[in-house]
C-alpha cells in the first residue's frame, strides 16, 4: 500500500510518500502561501526521489483542514484531482487530527491529553481536544473555533496536564501558557507535517477508509474571508412602513 499525502492547511506546504513500512519520501516548502507553485513541484520531487510512478499509487490523501483558505482550496483540489486521474481512493484528515499523531509518535505516553492548536488568524485559533491511545489518538472534544482567552479559560477548567502544539499555541503561548498543567511541543509541531499526514492516510486506507472525490470539501470552520468582508460592506436593503 503506497499512499501520496498532500499538506497545505497552513503556511507550510509539503507532500510525502508512504506504506506499511513508514514514510518513503517527504518534501516541504516554507513559501508563505504560495501553496500553488509549491505542491505540483513536491510532488514530481517525492515521486522521484522514492523511485515510485504515479500509477504506482495506491491511495492519495489530503489534510481538509481547518487551516488557511487558499492553502485548503490548493491543496483539496490537487488531492481529488489526482484521485481522480489515476483512479483511486480519496482519504481525508483533519489538521487537527494530524498534529495530535504527530505528538502520540514524540514521546508523549498513552493517555496524554493533547490539545493541537492551528492560528485562524483574525485573533483566534482552531483547536482539538483528542486523548493519545497506544496505537495512535482518540477525540475527546472535536473541533472548534476559540479566542485564545476562551481557550485557556476552557482547558484550565479541564484540571489535568496537557501537551499543546502547533502554530496556534505558539503565536499566543503568553496566553496559553497561564493553563496550569499546559506544556508546549517543540518547533518542529508547530505545523502538520507531511510524513505523519502519509502514515495516518496508510492506516486509513488499509482499513477501507475513503471518501467519494466528489464529497470532499475543505473544513474551514468558518465562512471564507471574502464573505465576511462582502458581508461587512454589502448595504442592507429592508422595506420600511
């Protein structure tokens, strides 16, 4: 089972290659948001480096988000794409869900509360709540959207030790860090990576996880930007008498 894995829900795009053995190739890019001219080339990369064609692929998965728009929309739309050239199966993965496994595979022991944070911009965060087992994460609260302030105050509320990681956390660690028990995750948690996306998307597909090209959309949490500032702008028309 060979899996080709697409990131893009935050500033770092990357793709990896992997099967039951683990990763077998990964590339990744810190280009802000210039996920367009950053996937398409990563992927010829892996493909290369791992001496494996594309139609040697078994499965292709994508990380759906939350994370940022046009990073998901780039990153959604190679993914089903390729799923649907080559004919296989689409697996999806939350950002979230991602940076959780990449915690329960760092150390952290069976059991641990992990809280993956991704920045939202706009002075908030998506946040999950998911609890490390002994072969990967189970959610304990799903995804949802929070000041950093809510946040703190729900998860001191919680009173019990934590692991909190991903760009989120760090942008606002000076609030986060107030949660008695929180401790931080290295740099290297601060966004999803690729190789751990690939392994999760591997364990999926083994187990006859996949969802129709058609269905899948990116998971923003929220409405697009666009929308929101059009929303702020468009006069609101009303009959009066």
């Amino acid at each position: 089972m060979i899996v080709l894995a697409v990131e893009s829900s935050t500033e770092l795009a990357g793709v990896a290659l992997a099967d039951e053995a683990g990763v077998l190739a990964t590339a990744t890019v810190s280009r802000g948001r210039h996920h367009a001219e950053s996937i398409a080339p990563a992927i010829e990369f892996v493909c290369r480096r791992a001496g494996v064609a594309l139609s040697g692929i078994d499965a292709v998965g994508v990380d759906v988000g939350p994370g940022l728009f046009t990073g998901l929309r780039v990153g959604v739309g190679t993914a089903k794409a390729l799923a649907f050239a080559l004919e296989r199966p689409l697996v999806t993965c939350s950002s979230l869900e991602v940076l959780a496994h990449a915690l329960s595979t760092s150390g952290t022991a069976p059991g641990t509360l992990v809280v993956p944070v991704v920045d939202a911009r706009r002075g908030e965060v998506f946040v999950g709540t998911l609890r490390t087992t002994e072969d990967g994460v189970s959610w304990e609260q799903s995804e949802r959207r929070r000041s950093p302030e809510a946040l703190a105050e729900e998860l001191s509320a919680l009173h019990e030790p934590m692991v909190v990681a991903g760009n989120g956390a760090r942008r606002y660690r000076a609030v986060l860090g107030t949660v008695p028990g929180a401790v931080f995750g290295g740099e290297a948690l601060d966004f999803p990576p690729p190789g751990v996306l690939a392994t999760v998307v591997v364990a999926k597909a083994m187990a006859g996880e996949s969802t129709d090209v058609d269905a899948v959309l990116p998971h923003y949490l929220r409405d697009a930007e666009t929308r929101i500032n059009w929303e702020k702008r468009a006069p609101r028309i009303g009959v009066e008498g």
